[in-house]
C-alpha cells in the first residue's frame, strides 16, 4: 500500500513537472513571438509611407501586417498562458501583464511621435494590430487580477486566521459551545475557550485582549489564574483591576503578539467579511452613481494625452476624438482595475499590517 502511495506521488510531481516544463516552453515562445511581431509591426510604421512607397509594396506591406498581427496574438496568448502558469499567485503578476497590454493598446498615441506621421493602410493596419495584441494580453491580465483575487477572498472568508501562519492558539480547535457573534469582543469569537472565560478579567470587565494587549491564548497569567480558581470579582470595574500588566514586554511586543494570536485574527476576519462587501458596494454607486462624470474624465484624459503629445509632435499627431465604445471600454477596465486592487488593499491592511 505504502509503495502505491508513493508511486501516485511520484506521477503527480513527474506530471507538475512536465506542466511546468510545458509552461515554460510555451512562455518563451510565446514571448519571442511577441517580440518579433512587435518590432516587425513598428519597423512596418516606420518603413512605409505614402509617398516613398509603390502601390505593390503597400499591398505586400499589408498582407505582411495581416501575418505579424496573427504571431502576435499567438504570441501574447502563449506568453500571457504561459506566465500565468509559472508565476501565479505572485503579487505583480496581473500588473505586469496589464502594463504591457497598455503598452501595446495605446500604441497609436506614442508611436506616431516617435516614428514620424505615416498614414498608410499599412500603418494604420499595424497600429490594430499592436492594439489587438494589447487587447489579447490586456484580457488574460484582467482574467488573471480577478479569479487571483476571487480566490483570496474566498479563502479569508472562510478561514481567515487559518490561512497564516498563528503563533498563539495555534492547533486550537473551536469551541463546542461557541459563540461566533459578528465583529464581537474576544470572548464571543469561537476559539475563547469557557474554562478560561469563566475565570477571566477581560471577559469580566467587558473589554477585549487586543485592546489590553493582554489574553488567554498569550498571557500566563491568565491561565495560571484560572486554573487556580482564582476568584475574580464580578463586577467590571473590579475585575478591570485584575487584568495582568507584564511590564517585561514593550508595547510593539505586545502588538506583535496579538498579530499572532488565533482570536485576534478571528477578529480581523470579521472585519475582512463586513468590508468587503462595503467596497464592493461603494465601487458600484461609484460608477452607477457617477458614470457621466467618469466618462467626462476618461474622455479629457486621452484627449489631454493626445494634446501633449500632438505639441510635442507639432501638431503631427493630429485631434483625436475617442470613440464612445472606446472610452466606456478604458473605464470599464479602469474600474475593475480598481475595484480588485481595491480588494487587495483590503486584505493587506488586515492580514499583513494588522490595522
């Protein structure tokens, strides 16, 4: 039994290999297609002009185009495929592959300046085909930003302090007469354990551990009182007078020891459950509530962009006025930009910085 266990281990990790070695093939690949596409299009806006080119090598300069679009969208899907894999989960994954889509979406505002005014069929095939490319990745970057953070939020949800790594009350199981009450005190989370409850000052005083830096899953005291049958006075102010002062240890101690502590984290996913849905929310009344507005903003800034580049070009790169789909389309990417990094913002104030 014991070698058929570790035979299916060993196809599992040979077959992770052989994905991770695919991955890895198909990034490269991917990534030099992307490159040779990329600079084969920019050569074609640089090269081909109107007056110094023939009605056949404009034709050729065209079907070429069609050619170096179809790499490019092969490429950028092999290289976005292909890195989602190797790198998922790292934290700039998304932002990455949204930077480059950018880069290559809005081609047509920079490249212009840069290559000199050329407005050809080809040109102009070339820059679609840029922003095709751009597009493409700029897709598998949001998919990617956005089941990343499904999944975070998910797992907070449902495990919150279990998904790190708790130094105090860790292996601790809930309690059988658990209480779970809704951003509740320390005593009315699931893992405050009723034999220490019964004995303990903080619970008698009403207050909480992580605002007295001082509880039962850390502070000795607290247990060695309770498993002496110490008597506590019922009454909160008295029994105030009975929560443990350990002066040996300086307040960022005490903090850090609450950062590690399973019912504060409880706690902090508590916070987590009830914020999430505020932003989400608020990120909705923000676009229904405002859309005019936000498309007045969006449609100011490319028009602001093109302008500045349109002085510093002389006026080579002309008035651009952006479509109605085009920009509804950068404000809808916009805003689930937002919305998910908002989301991460949210997870690390609470899980890494503790607020």
């Amino acid at each position: 039994m014991s070698r058929g266990g570790f035979g299916s281990k060993d196809i599992s990790d040979t077959f992770q290999e052989f994905l991770t070695g695919c991955a890895k093939v198909v990034m490269s690949l991917g990534g030099l297609a992307t490159a040779i596409s990329v600079g084969l299009l920019v050569f074609t806006c640089f090269k081909v002009g109107s007056d110094t080119t023939s009605a056949s090598q404009m034709a050729e300069a065209v079907r070429n185009v069609g050619i170096f679009q179809k790499v490019l969208v092969v490429g950028v899907l092999g290289l976005g495929i292909g890195a989602s894999y190797m790198f998922w989960g790292g934290e700039f994954l998304g932002a990455v592959q949204l930077a480059l889509a950018a880069a290559l979406y809005f081609a047509p505002l920079y490249l212009p300046s840069m290559l000199g005014d050329k407005s050809t069929e080809a040109t102009q095939g070339a820059y679609g085909a840029l922003q095709m490319g751009g597009s493409v990745l700029g897709i598998i970057g949001l998919i990617v930003v956005i089941i990343d953070v499904a999944i975070r939020v998910k797992q907070r949800v449902e495990t919150g302090a279990k998904a790190d790594q708790i130094k105090y009350g860790k292996g601790v199981k809930e309690e059988s007469d658990k209480q779970n009450i809704l951003l509740g005190k320390c005593w009315q989370l699931p893992f405050c354990r009723k034999f220490v409850r019964e004995k303990c000052p903080i619970y008698l005083s009403k207050r909480t551990c992580w605002k007295e830096l001082v509880g039962c899953m850390c502070e000795e005291a607290v247990i060695r009182a309770a498993m002496d049958d110490k008597p506590i006075p019922k009454d909160a102010l008295l029994a105030a007078n009975y929560i443990p002062q350990n002066n040996k240890l300086t307040m960022s101690q005490k903090k850090e020891r609450c950062n590690s502590c399973i019912i504060y984290n409880e706690h902090q996913r508590h916070k987590y459950k009830v914020t999430m849905p505020a932003v989400v929310l608020t990120w909705a009344l923000v676009w229904g509530l405002l859309h005019g507005p936000l498309i007045d903003a969006v449609t100011s800034l490319v028009e602001k962009i093109n302008h500045v580049v349109n002085v510093g070009t002389l006026g080579a790169a002309g008035n651009y006025k952006p479509p109605t789909f085009f920009v509804e389309s950068m404000l809808a990417v916009v805003m689930i930009i937002i919305l998910t990094y908002g989301m991460k913002l949210v997870e690390f104030l609470y899980f890494k910085i503790k607020v």
